[in-house]
C-alpha cells in the first residue's frame, strides 16, 4: 500500500460517505483468502493484531510474506492457516511499505527508516552500507542481479543484493513496479515510465495523471490513476484504453492488480472485483467477503489469492 497524506484522507472521507468499514473492527479479518479461483473467500490473519494494516505480500516458493505498518513482518507456509511474525530486531513502530527477495537476501522499504537488509530470511533485519536516506521507499522490485527501489524522490538500484545503492532517477515520487518482456515499468507521480536498459535510462509511456500503482497480467500493463480510472495497454505502453467497466466509481481508484489462472482481479475501494474478459468488464465478488471495505493489498499464491484490508487504526500514528 503507497498513500500519501492526501490519499489518506481520501480514504477517511470514503470511510464516511459510504460507511465502509476499514477502521479495525473485530468482525472484519486483517485478510482473507480464495482457494476456488476468487470464487469464495475465508478469513487469513490467524496470528496478526486484529488492527494491524497489511502494506504488501511476498511470495517466495512455498512461504508467503506479510510486512505490516507498524505490526512487523509476518509469515505463512502454503496450506497454513496462521501466520508467524519473524522479525527481532526491527525499531520500534517502524512503518514498512514494501518487502522483496534477491539472492537469499531480503529487503524491506520503510517511510522513515529507509531500506533495511535481512540475510537470515527476515529474522534479523541490518542498515545497508550505502544508505537511501531522508524520503520514503515505497515499493521495491528485483529482477536478474538488480534490485530497484522507488521513494518519494525517485528509483534508487542496487546490483549488490540491497547492500549499496545508485540515485538513478531523482525528484519524483515513485509509487509501484511491475515488468513484462524484459522492460520495467514505474508508476510514478505524473505518469508511468519504462526501462528497456536495466535501470539506466527511463522514458514515459503514459501522461499525466498520477498511478497509484502499475501491474501486468503478462500480456498487458495495467495502470492504476488517480483521475482517469483504470487503464490498459495492449502495446507495451504505446497506447492506452478505459478498462473502469463495472468496477465500481472511476474517482475511487484501484489498488492492485493482479492475474490468477485466466483472470483479473481488482482491489478497490469496496471489495475485491474479477474481470474474465482482461478488464473489459468486472463484477463485485460477494462470497465470504465484507460489504463496502476497502482492500489494498493483493497477490496471487500457489494455492489460491490472498487480500489485505486497508487503512485501520494503527495506521494514524505520526
């Protein structure tokens, strides 16, 4: 989850318009997951603080990894049904917004605290040598021997497993990566850009609202903005299409992204949606879920989806 100040009161003022319930109520499970294909959905947070606010997912083989923004960093064996938190030594109320994996090293992105490096599978998490200092990481993505990270002043790489970092683009807010054929998209504050060479050199495909987020289903780029709704490319960025058909209100815009078996699905400001045609037209899944609660986090497992409900009250803290 990447919120800015302004985006979080956005979700407070949706939370009283519309009633939803994001705000840690006991009856509303932290996260819920599918087995079926998005079909039906059960309760998931056997293990994490019934307040707590899951910020992203991470899928590593048979584990799955939780960060939290003030509850620490979570995990759970496929075929579980509870979840282990496995940190020691992180700081005191540390806010993580992003967590990824290269070479057996794993790396978290904080809002205060920089980047922090784990090499003893999150137990135990250390400050790298070069650090990104004085702005908020707020989502990481790793591919090849490269790490990269996107703050509020732009991507930062690194080729030593997280350890040393390059200010490789500066003086933009960087909120979501995704990748497909070999080129790295960035969603960024007025746009989304892309890299065909590893990180050194960026253009834009898409202009000029700000993503939220930005994702693929391996043959298409979803961007999620603020102003224009959800949209869809076909071409690898050259052009882009409304893909908002039934999911839900255009000004409430989409969270995550993300494809399981032969369809889409959408976390958005009231539930979870599925889309059979690639964002063509969507439906408001029921089954097991809340009404009217806002989920943000989404991510395809070996064993089915798994979702995490949005802002909640430990969330406030300054």
């Amino acid at each position: 989850m990447r919120l800015t100040k302004t985006l979080v009161f956005s979700l407070f003022a949706f939370t009283m318009l519309t009633g939803a319930n994001t705000m840690g109520n006991k009856d509303i499970s932290v996260i819920y997951i599918s087995s079926d294909g998005g079909k039906t959905w059960m309760p998931f947070d056997n293990g994490i603080p019934e307040d707590a606010t899951v910020s992203s997912f991470l899928v590593v083989d048979d584990k799955i990894f939780a960060t939290t923004d003030y509850d620490g960093v979570y995990s759970s064996r496929e075929g579980d049904r509870e979840w282990r938190r496995i940190d020691e030594n992180l700081p005191d109320n540390v806010d993580v917004n992003a967590i990824s994996t290269l070479q057996n090293v794993f790396v978290i992105g904080t809002r205060k605290h920089g980047v922090m490096i784990s090499k003893d599978n999150g137990r135990h998490w250390d400050n790298p040598v070069v650090q990104i200092n004085n702005t908020a990481v707020r989502t990481l993505h790793a591919t090849g021997n490269t790490l990269f990270a996107g703050a509020d002043n732009g991507i930062y790489r690194s080729f030593d497993n997280g350890n040393t970092w390059q200010h490789v683009w500066k003086d933009i807010q960087v909120n979501g990566f995704t990748e497909m054929n070999n080129t790295i998209y960035a969603a960024v504050r007025n746009g989304a850009v892309m890299t065909r060479d590893n990180g050194a050199n960026w253009q834009y495909v898409y202009q000029p609202h700000t993503l939220h987020d930005i994702s693929t289903d391996g043959q298409r780029i979803y961007a999620m903005t603020l102003g224009d709704g959800l949209q869809k490319s076909d071409n690898s960025g050259l052009a882009w299409e409304n893909a908002n058909n039934g999911l839900g209100k255009q000004k409430l815009y989409t969270f995550e992204v993300k494809r399981f078996n032969n369809k889409i699905f959408a976390a958005q400001w009231d539930g979870i949606y599925a889309s059979e045609d690639w964002g063509k037209s969507w439906s408001l899944i029921k089954n097991g879920l809340p009404d009217s609660t806002a989920f943000t986090t989404l991510e395809a497992t070996r064993s089915g989806l798994i979702a995490g409900i949005g802002l909640r009250k430990k969330q406030v803290r300054q």
